[in-house]
C-alpha cells in the first residue's frame, strides 16, 4: 500500500472529559511525517471539530439546534486544522485543507477536479486533512447518518484516489462479535473477509459522547473498501504509533478484506 489513508475518529482526538489529545494529535504528526519519509502518501481523514469546537467555546454539550452545530463545527474546524498545522510543522510537514461532501464524487466535473487537487496535494509532499464540510452537508444531518460521518467520506476518499488500504482508527481494540458495551464476553474478531447481513447485526452505535458514527458507519466503509478490492484495518488509535504495526503486518486490530 503506497497510498494509505488514515481516518481518525472524535473519540481519538477528544478526551471524554471534552478536552483535546494533543499528544494523539502530535503522535499523528509524527507518524504520517514518518510514512512520507519512507515513501508513502498519506491522505488523513479527521473528525472532531464539533467536539474542539466545544472545547473551544468552553461548552460541555453540543446545542441541539442544526444552525448552532453547524457554528460550533466551523469554529471547531478552524482551531481543530491550525493544532495540525502546528504539529506537523514540528516535522516540517505541510498540511492543506479539504472539506468535502460526499456527493462531490458523484458529479463528473468536481469529482474529476477534487481527484485533481488530491494529486497536486500528494506531488507537492503535502498531506491532504479531510473532513466533511459540515456547513454544506445540511442532509447528513436529517439522515441516519448523521453530522460528520467521516467513516464513509474515508472510504469514498481511499476508493476514488486509488488507496487500497484504508486504517480507521477509534476508541477500541476493533470489531467484535458484539457491542462491547453491552456484552462483557464480545470477542475481537482479527479478520472478516466480507460484510454483509450478519456483520451488520453484530454492530450497535456509538459509545463516545462526541462520536456520531458508530460500528455501523465503520462496516459500510469496511464493505466500500473490500468492494473495491481494498482492506480496511480498524484498530484502537488511543496510540497512534499502532500505524507502525499496522503498516509492518503485525495482527493488531481488525482487518477487513
Ligand atoms: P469514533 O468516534 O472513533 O468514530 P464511535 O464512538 O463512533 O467512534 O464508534 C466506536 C464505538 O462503536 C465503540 O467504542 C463501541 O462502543 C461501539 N460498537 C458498537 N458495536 C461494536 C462492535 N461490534 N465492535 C466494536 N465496537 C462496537
């Protein structure tokens, strides 16, 4: 996997409490700067404005009216974009913006000129931080789906700019045979070769407080993944020099494909 991209959830990136990881943040900065140097290009996909943006407000809960969300995101992003600017520069990293919305792939012509910018990104040795433009994506917000579902933009990214492995990481070990929140005997599954009717079942929502996806979110992106021939390994990004290991095969989280 030449191409990789890393997608980061709230829970990684947020301390329960509402503040900010800073050292997962510069961990991340650090590892990706690594992944350059030994010749990969790297896309990441980050979640958590809402949540810096709460911090940063200094407000313990997310309002409830879509308007006030979407600001909370926009400030979030801005704080939430200038930490990584920071961080990676510490490694003499450049980092460029993109906020996407997940239908931009289907319209030929921005679907042909964000491929562009992603090429022009990665030839330049700049890694690309995405996350969902959630001042536009009014829709996620009336769907199952909700706010923010960087689980799916992650694998309709790696999908498009030809990535084959896609590394999600979150607040736990990886999948397993149950919601581990509400069964204690759940086991870590280590592979699953395809998703479908009954991996979905085995999968319940979110545990975090700032997270919106949940297992389900991340199945879909695993099955987009594997679909297009791809692998998508979910592990726990509590440290995120677990790429390391990923990247040098060893059986951590769980592979998908
Ligand atoms: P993130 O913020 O990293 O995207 P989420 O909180 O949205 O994370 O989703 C991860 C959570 O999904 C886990 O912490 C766990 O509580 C929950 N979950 C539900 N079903 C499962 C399952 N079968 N295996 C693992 N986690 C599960």
């Amino acid at each position: 996997a030449k191409r990789v991209v890393i997608k980061v959830g709230t829970s990684t990136l947020v301390y329960p409490d509402g503040s900010i990881n800073l050292r997962a943040i510069d961990q991340l900065a650090f590892v990706i700067s690594a992944m350059r140097h030994r010749g990969r290009e790297v896309v990441l996909v980050s979640s958590g404005a809402i949540g810096v943006g709460l911090n940063y407000m200094g407000l313990k809960q997310r309002p409830k009216a879509i308007p006030e969300q979407q600001a909370i995101a926009a400030i979030g992003q801005t704080e939430l974009i200038s930490i990584y600017k920071e961080r990676f520069a510490i490694y003499e990293q450049k980092i460029g913006q993109l906020l996407l919305t997940r239908d931009i792939f289907v319209y030929p012509k921005s679907h042909h000129n964000v491929l562009n910018t992603f090429e022009a990104l990665l030839k330049q040795n700049v890694v690309p931080i995405v996350n969902e433009n959630d001042t536009v994506a009014v829709d996620e917000l009336d769907h199952e789906t909700k706010f923010g579902d960087n689980d799916q933009l992650s694998a309709i990214v790696a999908t498009n700019i030809g990535a084959d492995l896609l590394i999600m990481l979150s607040d736990i070990d990886g999948f397993y045979d149950g919601n581990p929140n509400a069964d204690a005997q759940a086991q870590l599954l280590a592979h699953v070769g395809k998703v479908d009717q009954r991996t979905y079942e085995l999968a319940g929502g979110s545990g975090s407080r700032f997270g919106t996806g949940g297992m389900v979110t991340k199945l879909k992106a695993a099955e987009r993944m594997i679909d297009a021939h791809g692998q998508m390994i979910l592990a726990n990004g509590a440290d995120p020099t677990i790429i390391f290991q990923i990247l040098a095969g060893e059986p951590v989280g769980t592979l998908f494909g």
